[in-house]
C-alpha cells in the first residue's frame, strides 16, 4: 500500500476545527458475545413490516435517487403526530437535524445556551461553527437552572428526557422557557416515547411558539438506530430554512423505507417500550440495593452514582466481562456511569456480575 505524505497540515484547517476536539461516539463492540448497555440501542428487534419494507425497496429502486425531501415519511410523519408536512423535516439521525439547526442559526461568536451534563455533541457542533457555549449546571436534583431563563441566546438546546441522567422537566417548565429565550429552544426529545406519563412532549406547543423546534429519533423507541432517521418539527419558515441548508438527498431509500412502515407499527413500538419500562424498575431497584443513587429515568438508561467514587474500575472491569456501559471522563460524572435498559436476562446478569465484583472488592 502506498505511503501517504504526512505533515504540519493543521494551519490549513480553519483555527476553531484545527483547536477543537472531535465528538467521541460510544465503544461500537461487534462482539457477538458482549451486552451493550452503552449507547442506549433498544434491545428488540424492529417491526417485522420494516423489513419487508426494506426488501421491497431494496428490489424496487436502489439505482434511483431518493425522495429529496423524503415526502412519503414526512406525511405519515405529520398525520402520526399531528402537524402538516411543511412542518416536518427528515434527518439523517437526528444527529444530522442537530449538525443542521445549528449550521442555520449559529455564526461565530454567537451565544448557545445549555444545561449540563447533557449530550455533548452540542459542544462539538457549536465549536464547529465557532459558536459560544454557555453551559448551566442543572440543579442537583436535574431541575431546570433558574439563569436558562433570562439569557440571550441565538439557540437554547433543552435534551428531554435528558442524558445522561434520564430525568424529565414538565411540559410548564418548557413552555415558560419558550415564552422567555430569545432565540430559538431546540427540544431533543430522542428518548421520548420511553417517559411514562403521556402528553408530556413538546410537539403539542408548536401550535404556541413559532421559535419552538422538537426533535425526535428512530434510533432508541424504534430499535433502528443502524439506519440513521430522524425527525425534526418547527413552524412552516423554519422547515424552509433548514431544508436550504440539508443535503440534496440526506436520507437513503432504504432509511426512508424502513421509517415509514416503523410509523405504520406503532403497537410494535409501544410493546417494545412498555418492556423496557418494565425492565428499568428491574434495573433501578437492582442498582439502588447495591448503594447507588439513581435518578428517575424516563428514557432507557439509567444513570447510577456512588458520590465521590471514581467509577471507572468498575467499567472496566465490567468490560473485562464483557459488559459495555458508558463512562464520562468528564469532571463530575466520574462517580456515574449510564446504563442502556436491556433485555430482561441482559439486565438480571448484569446485576450479577455487578455484585460478584462488590463481593470481590469488599
Ligand atoms: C440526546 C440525544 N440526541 C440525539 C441523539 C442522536 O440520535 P440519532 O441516532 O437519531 O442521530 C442521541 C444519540 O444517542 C442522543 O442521546
């Protein structure tokens, strides 16, 4: 293989991308044999109508482009959620809807506000953009910090439920926060449909604020995360706006395909969930017997904390027996780790080998 020159080449890129650190996805184990309680993929498989769906596409058309806009998926989209289809946009995952809000309303220097500890793929697009962060502790108990609400900002990011600690903030919380940013509230509402309480979604106040956008993802409730769909929800002006600056044809036909027969299974969707209800009361009662505090998660992962204990023997050596769960090397979260609900089985050995490596240490 040919040796490729290498060099100083960092003074080529922009000063923001050549200063900045990449986003760090979580470990992808192909390991047949490893639980992966780390990214937060749904243990179940897709409906069933997904993949004939995905077949008949793959016979059909694979040699032409795909729907521009994706119209098919995004009526479905608007009739299953209750808006018109000028209010709905397909993403590439709802990674790419992020990559795009923040590309049409972040220039440099201006300000994104945030609580933290969240998804940190918000830090890593705004510095992209040359943005400025401005990141708000939550309270300890995950409540909305009080200064969210009287910063002027270009964008507000509001994660809902948020990660990495599962928590939910009610529907007044937001629409107050709506009615007080400046700029535009981005709700990321990828873990969603795993909250118990019903009505608690930001799509319903759309009607309200025209500088209000949800975003919502296949990758967690609709187990399909390895076809990268995602939605986003906004006024009518918004959509227009986003689609100048989306790819041409941003979602593949496969991906497209696949999306629309998930929305015509919702009862699939909603089985799924309803297990994974059930099997993170399994998980945080598990969790808090061995000492750990465990915030009320309304998404599938918990966040489990030994205060002031560095967490990381204990997911390595949970990884060492094959278990991937998500550890932060971030200043705070040391003492945490996050755990994808599994499967009931996949849940019971963890709690297993969580104690037997207790019972080792003590
Ligand atoms: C809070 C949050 N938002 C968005 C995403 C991205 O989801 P998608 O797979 O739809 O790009 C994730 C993925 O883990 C997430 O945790």
């Amino acid at each position: 293989m040919a040796q490729l020159q290498s060099g100083p080449v960092s003074r080529y890129f922009r000063e923001n991308i050549a200063a900045m650190e990449g986003y760090l996805p979580g470990e992808q184990s192909r390991d047949e044999g490893t639980i992966k309680l780390n990214t937060n993929e749904n243990p179940y498989a897709p409906s069933p109508r997904v993949f004939s769906a995905l077949r008949k596409a793959a016979n059909r058309s694979l040699r032409l482009y795909p729907e521009p806009l994706s119209d098919s998926l995004r009526s479905i989209a608007a009739t299953t959620y209750g808006v018109r289809s000028m209010n709905v946009l397909v993403g590439n995952g709802s990674d790419e809807l992020l990559s795009i809000l923040v590309r049409c309303f972040v220039g440099q220097g201006n300000r994104v506000v945030y609580p933290v500890p969240t998804y940190t793929l918000y830090d890593t697009l705004i510095a992209i953009q040359g943005g400025d962060k401005v990141a708000l502790d939550y309270l300890p108990d995950f409540a909305l910090p009080e200064a969210l609400y009287s910063q002027k900002a270009a964008l507000t990011f509001l994660c809902n439920p948020n990660s990495p600690s599962g928590t939910l903030v009610s529907l007044q919380e937001i629409e107050r926060l709506a009615r007080s940013v400046s700029g535009i509230l981005v709700v990321d509402e990828a873990y969603i449909d795993f909250a118990e309480a019903e009505g608690v979604s930001s799509i319903s106040l759309l009607q309200s604020f025209s500088n209000l956008v949800v975003l919502r993802s296949f990758s967690k409730s609709f187990s399909l995360a390895g076809m990268r769909i995602g939605l986003a929800f906004a006024a009518e002006e918004i959509i227009a706006g986003m689609i100048k600056v989306k790819d041409s044809y941003n979602l593949n036909c496969l991906s497209l395909a696949a999306a629309t027969a998930a929305l015509q299974d919702l009862p699939w969707m909603l089985r799924n969930v309803r297990r994974i209800q059930r099997s993170r009361k399994k998980l945080t009662r598990g969790l808090k017997k061995m000492g750990f505090q465990v915030y009320p998660s309304q998404a599938n992962f918990v966040m489990g904390r030994k205060k002031g204990q560095n967490l990381r023997g204990l997911y390595e050596e949970l990884k060492r027996r094959k278990i991937l769960v998500r550890y932060f090397d971030h200043p705070g979260l040391e003492d945490s780790l996050r755990i994808t609900v599994g499967t009931p089985q996949e849940v019971k050995m963890l709690l297993q080998e969580m104690e037997a490596i207790h019972t080792n240490h003590t």
